[in-house]
C-alpha cells in the first residue's frame, strides 16, 4: 500500500492519544492539512457544538467505565438540557425500546417514539424489488420516522436497531441530535463487534476476499 493511500485506520501506534510513541511516518497528526483542522476547531466555538463537546468529555470522565450505554444517554441528555427524548426504533426491537422508554421516563423525560414500519408503505411503492418483500412487504421508512420525530420536536433522539442504510437516512433527516442505543445485527444479538472480536477464529471468513 501506497504512504499516501494510508490513514489512522492503518495505525498500530496511536501516539495521537498519549502522546508516548514516535508517530508513524504516514501519520495524519503529521500531515495535517492546517485548513481542515482550523476549519473544524473553528466549529467548536458555535454554542451547540461547544455545549455537546463538553457534555460529551464530561459524561466520558466522570463515570468511566462505571455507565452503562442507557446510562450514558441519560446522563448527556440531562447535561444538554434535552427534556423530550425521539427513539427511533425497528419493530423487532420494540420490546427493548418500551423497557428503554420506561427507563427513560422513571429518569422524568418525556419520551415519543416511532417505529419503522408507521405508515404501512409497501416497498414496491419506492421501487424497491418485489423479492425483497420475502422478508415482509411493508418498508422501513426512516425518514417518516425522522419527520415524525421532527414535528414532535424532540430534544434528542434515539436509534434503537434501525437497519444498516436506513440509520442512515434517520440520521440525515433527523432535525434534532442523534445517538444510537443499538446497532442492528440480527445474527450476533445486536453485538455487531462480536464478529471482529472473532474475524480471527470464528468468522475469519470475513477476511477472505471475494474472489478466495
């Protein structure tokens, strides 16, 4: 692989973080373009970002290791003042996001939720193949989960088990800021790590290339 093809993803060092080794020769700490990085530091002084950075850094520090995930929402949502909490969630998943919203609610927010299938939209209707309803023919509408989310204007949304694509048009639509409480894996019970902890072992097929 080319230097210049190489990025942080390649690094084994991580001088980036505790400064106590030699930065790799490719390093973009290195090689920062000072545009970029002025232009992203330059972000930080907007009230909201400035606000949700420190909330972040303060939730990370003050109970490190100790919270769990909910836990770690909650504790950002009361630090950035949001009152009204949107779980976007898949209708597989709604069990778990009723648990969390009572969680939620005995922690006093107010809590609206939408599920992935409202509005019962056949997946044809947006030109989705006919074969792709082997697994249901309604579609997943991430993005009238986030308008819906929107016009009940949330403080800070949730996403419980969307699927892989449609958080991301959750994301993208979603006026108010998001995290996320659960990845979708539907074979490693929503641990999707689990397969690199085992790429290699269990799941080194993950490492063969498609043409192996």
């Amino acid at each position: 692989m080319k230097k210049e093809d190489m990025s942080c993803i390649d690094c084994a060092v991580k001088n980036c973080n505790k400064m106590d080794k030699t930065y790799p020769d490719f390093c973009l700490t290195t090689h920062m373009d000072e545009e970029v990085l002025n232009e992203a530091m330059e972000c930080y002084n907007e009230d909201e970002n400035r606000k949700v950075t420190i909330a972040a850094a303060e939730v990370e520090y003050e109970n490190y290791c100790k919270h769990t995930r909910v836990e770690e929402i909650m504790d950002f949502a009361k630090k950035i003042n949001a009152k009204k909490i949107g779980i976007a969630t898949c209708v597989g998943l709604l069990k778990e996001s009723r648990i969390l919203a009572d969680i939620l609610r005995r922690h006093g927010f107010e809590v609206y939720g939408v599920a992935c299938k409202a509005g019962t939209q056949k997946k044809t209707s947006v030109g989705i193949p006919e074969c792709c309803e082997g697994v249901g023919v309604n579609m997943c509408n991430p993005i009238l989960q986030a308008k819906l989310l929107n016009k009940a204007k949330t403080d800070l949304n949730v996403v419980v088990g969307l699927c892989v694509g449609h958080d991301s048009l959750f994301y993208k639509y979603s006026e108010a800021l998001t995290t996320t409480a659960v990845t979708k894996d539907r074979v490693l019970g929503h641990n999707p790590v689990a397969a690199l902890y085992t790429a290699d072992s269990y799941y080194s097929k993950l490492k063969k290339s498609e043409e192996e």
